[in-house]
C-alpha cells in the first residue's frame, strides 16, 4: 500500500493563542542526565529554521507574535522576575532545572517514552509508531521555534548581580526551544497514551519551561511562546495520527493459501492469542512508497531440508549457549517490561547524540530521522510478516518431533518470526546513525549484526530471518537520502 505522506493541515500564518503567562514548578516524573559540562563552547544554528519539516509545512507555518520591546515595562517585569527567583531557590527547583536543563532538550521526553513503553504489553510496530511521532513533534518544534528566533533575535536574559545555573547557547533565546519540545511532546505523548493524565504532562512541560526562567537562561514570555507554539505544533502530528490507518482493527482473516499450523504461524503452545497488529503493513510511511518495497522471497518452507537445518542449528545453540551469547540475548532482549526492540535502539542512540555534543536542531533531527527509519522499517518487516505468517521456532521444533519439550529461553513474540522485525530495525539504525555519525559507522554495524544475531541467541528466530537486516538498512537509506536534502547539510 503506498504511503500517504501529511505535510500539515494548518493554515499558514496562523497565530499563537493567548493564555501562557500562568506557569507553575511541580514535581517532575521523568528523569534525565545531568546537563554537559558548564561553559562548553556550544556553536550557533543560524539556518536551522529554514531545514524541511515533516508534518508543519515549514518553519514558519505557525505565526509568533514579537517579544516584549527592550525597555519596556513588560520586559523590565521579566527581567525583575528573573533576579527574584535566583535568589535562593528550593532544592526542587534546582532539581527541576538540572532534570529539564539537558542540551538535548528532547532527552527527558524520549526517557519518558522509554519509561511508558517499558509499562505496556507487546505491540511493537506500534510502540515504534508511536516513537517516531513524538520525536517528528519535537523536531518541527525546534525548527519553528528556531525560525522565530531569528526574525526577533531576542538575546538571552543578562540580568546584572543574576548568575545562570543553565547556558542559554549561542542562539537567540525567543521563543525558548525547551519549551517548545515540551509542549510538543507532552501533548502527543496525551494523545497516545491517554491513561497518562493529560493535565499532569502540561504541568510537567510547564515545569520544564519555568525551570529556564528560574535558571535565568529564559524569560517568561520566551518560555510562554514556546510552549504555545509546541502546542500547536502538536495538533498537526495529532491530526496525523488520526488518520494513519493505525485504527483499523483486524478480521482474522488470513490471506489465500495461508493455513494454520505446523506450515504457518500459530500461537506459541499453550496459548491463545492474536497475533501483534498485522494490518501494520497498511498504516502510512515516513519515506516508504510502499511497505512491500523491499519485500524478501519467500522463507524455506516447513520440513524442507533447509528448514530442518534451521531447527537443528537452534536446537543445538540452546544446548552449547556461551556466557557471550547469553549476554547479547539479555541485552536485546526487548519484551514486556523493556522498552521494546525499538525502544532499546533509541536508548543507545540517545547515549551516541549525547556524546557527540551535536547543537539543539541536529540533536533533535537525529533522533526524529532515527525513529521514522525504525517506524518504516518495522512496516515493511510486518509487510512481509504477514505476507508468509512463518511459523516460530518453539512451534516448529516440537512439530518436527526434534524436541516434543523444546521451549526458547526467552517468550516467543505472539506475531510470524520471518523476517526478524528486530533485525531491521538494526539495520535502519546503522543507516542512520552512520549518516550521522559517520567516524562511528564500524560501530553501528556490528551494533545491528548484533541485534540480528540476538535473536538467534534467544531461540526465538532462525537465521534466515535475519534477512530484513539489510531491508531494514535500505529502509534507513531512503531516510538518509531525504535528510541529505533537508537544508541541515548546506
């Protein structure tokens, strides 16, 4: 099915509304690192506002109204106000501006879907869905607020006696980019997760915005604008996701010449299940013109001699797993209670942007272009899932009469095993990081072989499964292609 790209439904022009003057500290329930080292030399982004979004239809679709004028009585206020809460502040005060303060801006929201997925059952594309538009939120966030900036070139609040507890960057401070991450993020993090109370996310995006104007980096009308304008940013990836196929529900029907088992995909023994979301293939791409592109042949079929290799080589890996082996298996491991396969990509890609000490934009197009690749690629792995329903291991041994016992060391996935969705993610990541990172991309190779090979390792793949690894990396490559006309590389 070919995607359905949305480039924003918004009027251009459109006004922030009033109402963001009001902002309170409370106590925050993410957590993230503390910020890089106080008086790094951090470089300025003047173009970053003219860099292609994703769902805004540029930078500037979301008109800001000009900053207090210098001198005025307004501005004076602001600045008294900035003097008045340096003086002494409470200790969660300072914890709120050491947990919201991170160069990485969109750091302690995508801790947060860490935290949320890890909480929740087993629904893998979608949890990387649900990723990649949190992340494309917060990314057009910071190119509107970064466009903004340099038409007001509002410098950061210099309040005289006032000694920052955060950097403000190079970059003008009007509207405040941390702001506008946080109401774009906690907005659509409401909309996806709606038993996360959605007055708790706004206190929390209000607390990480009044955390700059506490820390002196900020002014209130800085951070009110800010976070207006993420808001707002936030209804068009909501609209979005309201219409990406992703609320189609499933009518059992399996496609033609698609039987039950030992040929074809059943539950793992001793349950009864449905299988994790096969209609994913259908929901709309980032850069895929449709999720069959890179669609692999079909797997061996059950009880050829190739098949049986298969199963004899697992039987036999379980039998002689290393303390190595195991610890790749631990690692990758991605069930309940984890933050998922795609979830663990990103945590180790946070770790990565954050050493590379990228500026605020290319942190926050990173991990965006990361997620879209992850999203994509786990489409076009359920494509084919559900194009071939492959039976999984634990079935297909017992079946064989290899093993009538034989049980993986870790829970079967209740969706087909070929091809491996862990595997592609993998090799999107590669893609992407490498792109990014490029005097890393040895590392992020081994890194994706890694993550194939787990699976492996864990009982719940065969080997041939592997083979969205290198889909998963055309998948990252078509994202790589897009970014490179994106404007950040001029």
């Amino acid at each position: 099915m070919a995607a359905r790209v949305h480039r924003g439904g918004r009027r251009r022009g459109r006004p922030l509304t009033a109402g963001f003057l009001a902002l309170a500290v409370g106590l925050a329930l993410a957590a993230c690192d503390g910020d890089e080292e106080a008086g790094a030399e951090r470089v300025a982004e003047p173009t970053a506002g003219q860099w292609d979004t994703w769902v805004l239809d540029s930078a500037e679709d979301i008109a800001v109204p000009p900053p207090p004028e210098d001198g005025s009585p307004e501005a004076e206020a602001e600045l008294a106000e900035i003097a008045q809460l340096a003086d002494d502040p409470p200790a969660a005060v300072l914890a709120a501006i050491e947990r919201w303060g991170s160069e990485v801006p969109g750091a302690p929201w995508t801790e947060m879907m860490l935290e949320i997925l890890s909480e929740r059952s087993k629904q893998v594309p979608r949890s990387t869905r649900n990723y990649a538009l949190v992340h494309v939120a917060m990314y057009d966030a910071v190119l509107a607020a970064w466009h903004w900036k340099y038409v007001y070139n509002r410098p950061a609040p210099d309040v005289d006696g006032v000694q920052r507890r955060a950097d403000p960057g190079p970059d003008p401070s009007y509207p405040s980019e941390h702001a506008a991450v946080a109401g774009a993020a906690s907005r659509v993090i409401a909309h996806l997760y709606p038993d996360r109370p959605a007055p708790r996310l706004d206190m929390l995006a209000e607390e990480a915005g009044q955390s700059r104007v506490v820390a002196g980096a900020a002014t209130r009308s800085d951070v009110g604008v800010g976070l207006e304008l993420g808001r707002q940013v936030a209804e068009g990836v909501i609209a979005r996701a309201q219409t990406d196929g992703s609320d189609v529900e499933w009518d059992g029907t399996r496609p033609e010449g698609i039987g039950g088992g030992p040929e074809f995909w059943e539950p793992p023994p001793g349950r009864v299940v449905l299988p994790d979301d096969p209609l994913a293939a259908t929901w709309d791409t980032w850069v895929l013109p449709s999720t069959d592109m890179f669609r692999p042949p079909p797997p061996p079929a059950y009880g050829s001699p190739e098949f049986v290799e298969a199963a004899e080589e697992l039987v036999e890996i379980k039998e002689n797993l290393t303390p190595e082996q195991l610890s790749i298996a631990m690692f990758w491991e991605g069930d309940e209670g984890t933050p998922l396969p795609g979830g663990i990509v990103i945590r180790e890609a946070l770790k990565d942007i954050r050493a590379a000490d990228l500026t605020t934009p290319r942190s926050a197009r990173g991990l965006a272009l990361l997620t879209m690749a992850l999203d994509d690629a786990a489409l076009a792995a359920w494509d084919a899932k559900f194009a071939y329903w492959g039976s999984r291991p634990e079935n297909a041994i017992r079946d064989l009469g290899l093993d009538p016992e034989w049980r993986a060391d870790w829970p079967t996935p209740r969706f087909p095993a070929y091809p491996s969705g862990s595997a592609g993610y993998g090799g999107a990541a590669e893609s992407v990081l490498s792109y990014l990172l490029p005097d890393r991309a040895e590392d992020f190779r081994e890194r994706a072989e890694e993550q194939a090979i787990s699976r492996l390792y864990a009982g719940i793949h065969w080997r041939y499964d592997h083979v969205s690894l290198d889909a998963g990396r055309q998948v990252g490559q078509l994202v790589v292609e897009r970014a490179k006309a994106d404007g950040a590389d001029r």
